[in-house]
C-alpha cells in the first residue's frame, strides 16, 4: 500500500498505463462478445475498451523509446550543437525513409490503405500551416477547411467543370488562390484577437459551402464537381495513379514540413513567436506585425488549398458534402493533438486526423468524433503540448534521470497534501 | 556640459496626448543633444512612460512633433522606428516568456536585418550569412552583459534583475544610435543600482549610444545624466543640468520635497 | 406593405431565438469570458432530451422544463469539471475545450439519435392556425416564442436585480477580487453563470427545433447567427444580446428577400458579414463597455 502511495503518478503515468492497455487489449475480445449480445444504445462503450488499451499501448511504447533514447542518445546530443543538429538530421532521414518505404509495409498497420495514407498527408499539409498560423504566430483559424474546401473547387472548376486547363496546372493554381484569399481574410483578422479570431474564422468556414452552393453554375450546386475518369496522369504513372498521388502529396508534406521548420529556425521565425508572445515587445524591436500576420495567413491557406486540390484529385470529387464546418475543427484538433508548435507534430497530427475516426468507428461510427472530443480535452489537461509535447516531456525526463518512486515522506500526511497542491507549479514551467 | 551643447539626436515639440479627459502630456518640448545621457524624471503619473509610448510609436499624440534625425517619429508606425536605430527596454519587462535568451536578444537584431520568408525558407548563402552575423553579435552582447551562463534557457522563470538585463541586451544588440531606457533601477537593490549606473555610462562609450533615461531613482539619473528634463503632472518644469535642476525651486517643490 | 410586415413578423421570431442562445452566450462570457463554441451543441442535445422524454409519453411542457433543468446541471457540471480547472489558462486552450464540447455533443447526439430528422411538436395548446388581422398572418407560435423570451428576460432580470444570488453573481463578474473579499465565492457563481446559460440555450434549442427539424447540426447554423447577435449586441450585455437577436433576424429576413444575391440561401453570410462589420468597426458592439487596454 505504501508502494501504491508513492508511485510517481505524473511523471510515469504511460509506463502504468502500458501495463493497463495491454490487460484491456486482451479483454477487449470478451468484451466485444458481451457487446454483440446487447444492442441497446451506448452498450458499445464496452468496446471502449479495445481503442483505450490501443491508445495507452501506444503512449507507453513510444514513452519508453524515448526514455531510452534519451538515456543513449541524450548524452552524444548534448554534447554539442552539431551533434543535436546531426541526430535531428538523422531523425527526420529515418522517418522520410519510413513514409517513403511506407507503400511496401503499410499492411502491417491496422486500418492503413494506402489510399488513406495518401489523404492522411494532406491532412499533414493542411495542420502544419495550422502549426505556423496558430502555434507560431497565435493567430486561431477555425477556418482553413474552407482554404481546404476552395483548393478542391478550384481544381474541379479550373480543370473539368468551367474550364479545361491541364489538371497540373491547376493544382498549382490552387494555392495562389487560396493564398492570397488567406491574405485578405488576414486583414480584418489583424484586429482580431484570440477568441473572436477563432469566432470570426469559424463563421468564415461556415458561410464557404452556402456560397458554394449558390454559383450553383460554377460548383455544380449540391451536386458538386465529380472528376471520375477524368484526370489523365502521363503515361509513365497511368497504371501506378494512387502510388502517384501517395508520392506526390508526400513530396508536397516534405516540402512544406521543411518550409516552416528552416523559417521556423532564424530570424523569421523568431519574430514570429515574438508576435505569439508580446505583439508590442515585436513591434518596438521593428517586426512589422501586421505584414507577418497576414504573411502567414497566407502561407496557412495556401498549403490548405494545396492540399484541398490535391484530395480533390485523389477522391475526384468536389462537393459541399465532403467540405463541411467539421473538417475545419477536425484538422484544427488534429494539429492540437499532434502538438501545434512543432513541425514533427504535424505529422502526428495528420495521422490521427485521418485514423482516429476508424478506430473509433469500432466503436460506433458516429463516436468517432466523441472520441477526439475526449482525447483532445485529456490532452488540454494533461499535455497541452500535444504528442510532441509529451515526447519532449518524456525525454528531458529520461535526461534527468527515470524515478518511478517519490522519495519515502517521512512528515505528517497534512505537509505532504500541500507539497502535492504546490507540485504542478515546477513541472508547468519546463 | 560640451555634451549638453551638443546638436539634438532627438527633438521633441509641444507634444500634448490625452485619454479622454486626462492630459497626460501638455505641450512637453525639450531635446536630446547627441551623445549624451538625459534623464527624464518627475513623480508618478507624471508623463514620463506616456513620453516614452509617443516617442516609440505605440501611442498617437494629438499634436506636437517628435524629431529624430530628419524623421518625425509621430507619423510612423511603430515598427518603422526600430530600424531607424531606436531602442528600448520596457518598465515591466516585455520578453517573449517561451523564448530563450539567446533567442530574447536575437530578436533586437530583427530591425538590422533584411532576410524574409522567401530565403530563410530555401536557407540562401546570404540567409545563413545572416544569421551567422546575428548569432555573432548575440553572443558579444552576451559576454559584455554577462548572460552566458542562462543563454540557452527559456526567459520565463529567471529573476528579475537577470530579465532586466536580458531586456537592456535585446535593445544593446542592435548597435542603436538612441537607446530609451524605461526605469532600468526598478526592482533592484542598492548596489545593484550603483553597478547599473556605471553599466550606462559604460555603454554610452563603448557602443557611442544617447541614452533617454526614465527613472524613479533621483541618485541614479543625477548621478550619470548629463542633463535632466522634469515633468510634473504632463507639464514640463525644469530642464537643464543635474546642478541646475537639483536648484530648481519647482522641482523641488513638485518632486524632491515629496519624494526624500 | 402587408408581405412587409410579414417578413418582420417572422423576422422577429427568428431573431428572438437568436436573442436566447447569446443571452447565453453573454450570461458565459459576464460571468467567464469565455467564448462558448459549444454552447448550440449543449441547446441541441438538450433538445434532444426532451425530445426523448415527449417520445416517452411526459406532456410537452413536464418535458420543456425537465430539459431546462436538466440542462442547466449539465451546464453546471461543465463548468465545474472541465473550465474551472483551466483557470488561467491560455485563450487558446479554453477554445479547444469548448470546441470539444462542440464536437462531444454533436457527435453523441448523433450516436444516440442518428443522423435522421426528428420531428419536434409545436407546445401543447398553441393553435396551428394563424390568426388574421388586417391582412397580416400571425402565427400563434411566433407569439409563443415572444412570450416565452419576454417570461424568461423579465425572470432574469428580476433574478439579477432583487436576489441575493444575482446581485452576488453580477458582483463577481464585474469585480472577481473585491468579490472574493466580501465573501462571495467567485467560482460559484462562475457556475451558476454557466448553469442558467446553459438553460436559456436549451430554451432556445427547443424554440427552435419546431422551425427547423430536429438533427444532430441544427444548432451549429443558429449558433453563428446568436454569435452575430451576441457580438452586435456587445458580448457583456444581456440586453443587447436580445437586441442584437432581433436585428439579426431582421437584417437576415429583410436581406434573404430584398437583396436577390441573399436570397433563403445566404442569409448566414449577412450574419457573418455583421460578425466582421462590428468586430472591426465598433468591437464593443451596441450596448457593451469597450475594453481599455494597458500597455
């Protein structure tokens, strides 16, 4: 019992939980069974427990990777800035060659097609712009699924349904639209601050699909833009088309990953975060705000109407259904959850974005956004970093040495109350 | 007092700013000749961060001229003015909390440096050149000032004078030509203050700077300032040497017989 | 002259509707300020439920108040388990919260009652029949809606004017420190706060749901004309956020029929081109006390 007591809950909490998600993991086949024989609504919470002990498998595989790798690694790292830089190198190497050998192995992932995987780095492209604009610069848009939505139009209505310019070239245009609307939309937005800014982008991605439906000639109304059959790839790929879109949407995630992480590490950067941080402290260092903000407006649409484009291409199809208020939240909570100040996040955070919805539809197919509800305010409480917080977390915790035990209280149980109340105070200011 | 009679860096005229009904500044003028340390005092709520606001951009006032070189100041943004070699420390600490010190100071180099989106994104030769150039002088301003030993940690979390001192680096580093310094005594002890005090003087000569000093403290602005402007309820009673205004019956009426 | 009126006539309904989800939203913002994404969704599940309650054979009004009431300790639970904790917390993580309560209801909502339109009754003994009177149709159910939100706005005020509770709440919204120092415990009225908005919200859901069909989105439309409202009307004043109901109502009803681009379709872009009107140009809106900023 005293062993429980002083178990270092906080620090160690994805090491206990490896131990539960592996005990719920293998119940959650009973479990399911018990599910089958119930149909009453909400009997699926049962089956809860299969995703849950997934979830917590996954927090404590990667927490102990990283505590190892803190304990081997961590020492070369902090050697010098060379040697940081060079494993940094390294890291990404490892995970580009992963995505790049994805097509060969994918099947070992429960859920992956390779067609999702192709969406999922859309998703990727949409959430790092989201990481520049909202995690950076602190600028909320709860509306880059209508830069998203626009992107895909543009691709249907440039190309099949008003005019016929070649489907390449309108990919590219795509993002110019996208991106100098998202400049414009940044100047109102300039005087907007924190929730309204969230409130005004939202109402933004709302009113898009009206709109669209509206120059019905354009859009082809509720019915949208259907492009099946029609976008002919040159020879070399015809045969190969979802390989194709797979290799083309990677390049295009790489290419904006590595934009915003060299802009994210110099001088542009900097007076980014010191816009996030204190607008006026930026100003009177000679950061012209107003010009970086709708900058970066910019930069976030037209990733998001890249990537809108290319999934236009992908699932041939552009139409209101596919475009709805949702997906400008989902994403948004998907780069959250991946953590929205880091580019590595991003990453993470198109995959959830694109699979959390199958693995809760285990569950129940309209849980799934249940499900990111919860996990997305868990992670508010306890990781507001994201996952990429908590493998930073993880790691300078490996670095500091592993404590699985609180050093045995020897005081009265009163002192300990308050010195439990006192502790998030240290841990926050990591 | 050749200092004194040097020409004016900065020339402020009849400036008048109100909120509301309050006049904050009432058709203040008074220069800063070149080269020299001038202190800007007077009691609380006298006008002398709201003239530090006007001169920097961030408040509007309703009429007057602030003259830099051949600038008035009041008709640009306040972005524009850092670049024209203005810097400035904050009375309550403006840093970016998430930032490192190293990174604190290197964003005081943003004014002095040209490269945009477009080259960092690609990493140019001349991007990198760059950021070579400021990490160079980051780290010179980090020795001078005795930072090195926090460099690399995040801002939030440091005492207070260190933040102080991390400020006075962010503005330091960009080589300005005017340096306004918004109450640098306080928060600091006694001999803190003492050591602050020949820190200036060093300043001015090591980095040819003009310092505008606001402060609290009358032994520090009367000890390092080659001149003194006083302000009493946005009204400007004195203005002279440190001698002359410690003279000034209004002065000592409005600010030194309250404040001893 | 006659269609005229008519138009404003449903104009206002719509707009009292609008009027009710921002009082809520004001009422969240006063006592928080905190801007409730989640707010419509909280009215749609709370709808919901009384929904399922009038499926269960409870008489149309036993069912109204009993999704009141439910509602406001849903509300009251939020509050205490998900936003006093955040207490402090950056603007950007109390967004995220709200908006998984958006997410949360919508998507259990879905879960329970599937996406398939419900047909919410009209209240028991309101005629189905409109009444003539010089031309111009009145439909009972407007007056109803009329009604209900003058009932609720005179019970609020007079909760917030002559009971202790209400005066304590008003007191901690305007001044949390002295508040404290007087003895009133701020949290707790934090929750109230969101116990009662959550409860006009539900009002307004249930108003609503006869209009439109019940589904599990049918708030989120609604929600951003009541924003529109609430931002018109000043997002600290419970008063303009009604105001701002009615002109929003009438703004989106006069435009869908004068304005040819409007039409039925875009009236939402009027309610988001208001949004953005007063947030750039009055960001106070109508009756709200500006903010002073400090630098």
């Amino acid at each position: 019992m005293e062993m429980v007591r002083r178990i270092e809950w906080r620090r160690n909490w994805f090491l206990i939980g490896l131990v539960v998600g592996v005990l719920l993991y293998a119940f959650s086949g009973p479990l399911d069974e018990v599910n089958a024989r119930t149909d009453a609504p909400g009997s699926g919470l049962l089956s809860l427990a299969g995703p849950i002990g997934v979830g917590l498998l996954f927090f404590g595989v990667v927490g102990i990777l990283t505590l190892v790798a803190a304990r081997v690694l961590g020492p070369i790292a902090a050697k010098s800035a060379t040697n940081r830089r060079l494993m940094q190198g390294l890291g990404a190497a490892i995970l580009l060659l992963a995505f790049v050998f994805l097509p060969w192995y994918y099947d070992i992932f429960p859920y992956a097609t390779l067609y999702k995987l192709t969406i999922a780095l859309q998703w990727v492209m949409v959430i790092i712009g989201i990481n520049l604009l909202t995690g950076y610069t602190g600028q909320i848009s709860l509306g880059q699924g209508a830069f998203f939505a626009i992107g895909g139009y543009t691709l249907g209505i440039a190309s099949f349904h008003e005019w016929s310019l070649p489907w390449a070239i309108s990919l590219l245009i795509a993002p110019v639209i996208t991106g100098i609307l998202g400049f414009l939309v940044g100047i109102p937005s300039l005087r907007l601050k924190g929730p309204y800014l969230a409130l005004a982008t939202l109402a933004f991605a709302v009113i898009v699909m009206p709109i669209a439906k509206r120059f019905e000639e354009f859009t082809g109304g509720v019915q949208g833009i259907a492009m099946f059959g029609k976008i002919k790839l040159w020879d070399v790929f015809a045969d190969h088309s979802d390989y194709f879109w797979y290799y083309l949407s990677l390049a295009a995630a790489v290419l904006m990953l590595v934009f915003v992480w060299n802009i994210m590490h110099g001088r542009i950067g900097r007076a980014l975060i010191a816009i996030r941080d204190n607008e006026i402290a930026a100003s009177a260092m000679g950061v012209n705000v107003a010009l970086y903000k709708t900058t970066v407006f910019g930069i976030a649409a037209a990733f998001a109407g890249f990537a809108g484009a290319v999934n236009a291409a992908v699932i041939q199809f552009a139409s209101p259904d596919q475009y709805s208020t949702l997906v400008s939240i989902r994403v948004f909570v998907g780069a959250v959850i991946g953590g929205v100040a880091s580019v590595p996040g991003a990453v993470f955070g198109g995959l959830f974005t694109q699979f959390i919805p199958d693995i809760a539809a285990d569950v129940s197919k309209a849980a799934a956004d249940a499900v990111q509800a919860v996990i997305l305010i868990v992670f508010m409480y306890a990781m507001r970093g994201g996952f990429a917080g908590f493998v930073v977390q993880t790691w300078h915790y490996g670095r500091r040495g592993v404590q699985l035990l609180r050093p045995a209280a020897s005081r009265e149980p009163a002192t300990e109350a308050s010195a439990a109340a006192s502790a998030p105070s240290p841990s926050g200011s990591e | 007092m050749t200092v004194v009679a040097a020409p004016p860096l900065l020339r402020v005229r009849d400036v008048t700013m109100r909120f509301g009904g309050l006049v904050a500044l009432d058709s203040v003028s008074f220069d800063v000749p070149a080269g020299s340390i001038t202190g800007l005092i007077g009691p609380n709520g006298a006008g002398k961060t709201t003239m530090f606001n006007c001169i920097t951009g961030l408040y509007r006032p309703q009429s007057g001229e602030v003259i830099y070189k051949d600038h008035d100041l009041l008709r640009l943004p306040p972005h524009r003015i850092a670049p024209l070699g203005i810097a400035r420390t904050f009375q309550n600490l403006a840093l970016f909390p998430t930032m490192s010190v190293r990174d604190n100071i290197a964003v005081g180099m943003h004014s002095v440096t040209r490269q945009g989106f477009i080259s960092h994104a690609l990493k140019l030769p001349w991007a990198l050149r760059e950021e070579r150039e400021v990490e160079r002088r980051v780290d010179e301003v980090i020795d001078f000032l005795g930072l090195r030993d926090v460099a690399n940690l995040p801002c939030a979390g440091l005492p207070f004078g260190t933040l102080k001192r991390i400020e006075l680096a962010r503005a330091l580093v960009s080589r300005p030509t005017l340096l306004l310094l918004d109450e640098p005594a306080g928060g600091l002890n006694h001999e803190e203050i003492s050591a602050l005090g020949d820190l200036i003087k060093e300043i001015r000569s090591r980095f040819d700077v003009t310092v505008l000093l606001v402060e609290h403290h009358m032994g520090l602005v009367m000890g390092i300032s080659d001149k003194v402007v006083v302000l009493d309820f946005g009204k400007k009673i004195a203005d002279g040497t440190p001698d002359e205004v410690r003279r000034d019956p209004d002065v000592i009426q409005a600010y030194l017989g309250v404040d001893e | 002259m006659t269609d005229f009126i008519q138009l404003v006539l449903a104009g206002a309904a719509d707009g009292a509707i609008y009027g009710l989800l921002a009082l809520a939203l004001v009422l969240i913002y006063r006592s928080t300020h905190i801007v409730n994404f989640g707010q419509g969704e909280m009215a749609m599940f709370a709808t919901y439920l009384s929904w399922s309650l009038l499926d269960a054979g409870v008489p149309f009004w036993g069912a109204f108040f009993a999704a009141i009431v439910i509602a406001f300790f849903i509300g009251i639970i939020i509050h205490r388990v998900l936003i006093h904790p955040l207490e402090g917390s950056p603007e950007l993580t109390i967004v995220i919260v709200t908006l998984g309560i958006y997410l949360f209801f919508n998507s259990i909502a879905l879960w329970i009652y599937s996406g398939v339109p419900k047909v919410y009754p009209i209240p028991a003994g309101v005629p189905r029949q409109s009444w003539e009177v010089g031309g111009v149709f009145i439909v009972p159910y407007h007056v109803t809606i009329f009604a209900i939100l003058f009932g609720l706005m005179m019970l609020l005020f007079a909760f917030f004017r002559f009971t202790k509770v209400g005066l304590a709440m008003r007191a901690a919204a305007a001044q949390p420190l002295s508040s404290t120092l007087v003895g009133i415990s701020v949290p707790m009225m934090m929750m109230l706060g969101w116990g009662i908005a959550a409860a006009a919200g539900a009002t307004a859901g249930m108003l609503s749901a006869p209009i439109v069909v019940l589904e599990p989105n049918f708030m989120a439309t609604i929600l951003i004309f009541s924003f529109a409202s609430a931002v018109l009307g000043g997002l600290d004043s419970p008063v303009g956020a009604v105001l701002g109901g009615f002109i929003v109502g009438e703004v989106s009803a006069l435009g869908g029929r004068y304005i040819e681009f409007i039409g039925n379709d875009l009236q939402i872009v009027l309610a988001f081109a208001l949004i953005v009107l007063v947030l750039l140009f009055r960001p106070a809106g109508l009756l709200g006390r500006p903010q002073v900023v400090r630098v």
